[in-house]
C-alpha cells in the first residue's frame, strides 16, 4: 500500500499544499503520520522546554486556529527539515473558492477531481461549521461515489490482505448507508435492475 512507505520510511510526514489556505503555505494537520515519539510531534505539541521552538508550539503558545494548525506546522518544518518529511500525497481537500476547490458552484472542477484521485490520503473537515462543504460534496462527479469510496471498498476486499472483522464490516455497511443518505453517492443498483450501468464503485461491494 501506499502509505507503508510513509509509516515506515520517516519518523513523521505532513501533507503540504500552497493552493489550499489563503495562498499561504498549509500543512496538512489531519494528516500528520509517523512514529509515535517522532521529535517532530513533541516539538510542535509542547516545544520541548526549548524556548527557540516555542512560537512553534501547539500548547505553549496559542494563535488561533489556522495559524496553530497549518502556519506553525510548515514553519516548524522549514527550521528543521531534518525531523519531517513533506509531501503532496497526503492532500487537504479545499473549500470551495480555496486552491484547486475554485470555479462555479455546482460542479467539482476537472483539476480538483483528478489531483484527489491521484493522492494517497484526502483530508475534509468543516462538514458542522462551514456552510458550503456539504453541498460541495454532492457536486458531480462525485469525490465520494467515483474515487473515496471506490478505494474503500477495494482495500476492505483486497484478497491480499487479512480479512478484515465483522465489526468493521458492519461499520462499513453502516458508513454506505450513512453516506448514500446524504447524497454523497449514489444507491447501489439492485442487482435485477436494468438500465444504465451501475457506477464505478459499485462493482466492489461486498459488503
């Protein structure tokens, strides 16, 4: 898989992309990966009683939002590149208006669409606070029902791997029902219906 070469290859890793925060440079901060002690982790949490890492510091200094969660991590990794490895893979999901996530409402725009397929980890939050990002998510082509899902679903099936246990079967069968609800994709086709050919991911489910 993947992510294998990031838990294994580095002591930590962010996902790093300009497009995605005020055209400033933005860290991924949901998608932080590494060993669990990495030097990087407890410099940016609490500066390491270090007091040069201090305004880099989740816990002993606080900026807000924003500036703590992006802003602090990339500058943290620019003053010790060393400790933490950058990369485009791990990708934040843009808001609609920010970065790739620009265009007309309606619509998921071509460069969004094929830069999320293309990447290893697709970080989205804002669904509680932030008035677009639901109904950018029921945008066409689907994020969801052509790319997200699809991927799910092959890594729960991929014979290769250890089954996985019925908990997290029921959970998976739980999360389609939750998101097929809401519209992030569309209902599995009953397997006696005719028409049109089901969508992509709908030949993985074997749930």
């Amino acid at each position: 898989l993947p992510l294998h070469k990031y838990r294994y290859q580095y002591n930590a890793v962010l996902g790093i992309d300009p497009e995605t925060f005020e055209g400033d440079h933005d860290v991924n901060f949901g998608a932080f990966m590494g060993a669990p002690n990495a030097t990087y982790f407890h410099l940016l949490w609490d500066g390491m009683n270090d007091p040069q890492y201090s305004n880099l510091s989740y816990r002993v200094t606080w900026g807000g939002w924003a500036h703590d969660s992006c802003r602090k991590s990339f500058a943290l990794a620019i003053k010790r590149p060393d400790l933490v490895h950058l990369t485009e893979h791990l990708y934040q999901f843009p808001f609609p208006g920010k970065g790739a996530g620009r265009g007309p409402r309606g619509r998921i725009h071509p460069a969004l669409y094929h830069k999320t397929a293309r990447n290893h980890v697709l970080h989205m939050s804002g669904f509680e606070w932030h008035s677009l990002r639901t109904e950018q998510l029921r945008w066409k082509p689907s994020i969801w029902g052509n790319i997200i899902w699809p991927n799910v679903l092959k890594a729960a099936n991929d014979p290769s791997l250890p089954p996985i246990s019925s908990e997290l079967r029921h959970c998976l069968n739980w999360l389609q029902t939750k998101l097929t609800d809401r519209g992030y994709i569309d209902p599995p086709l009953d397997a006696n219906s005719s028409g049109s050919d089901p969508p992509p991911y709908t030949s993985a489910i074997r749930i």
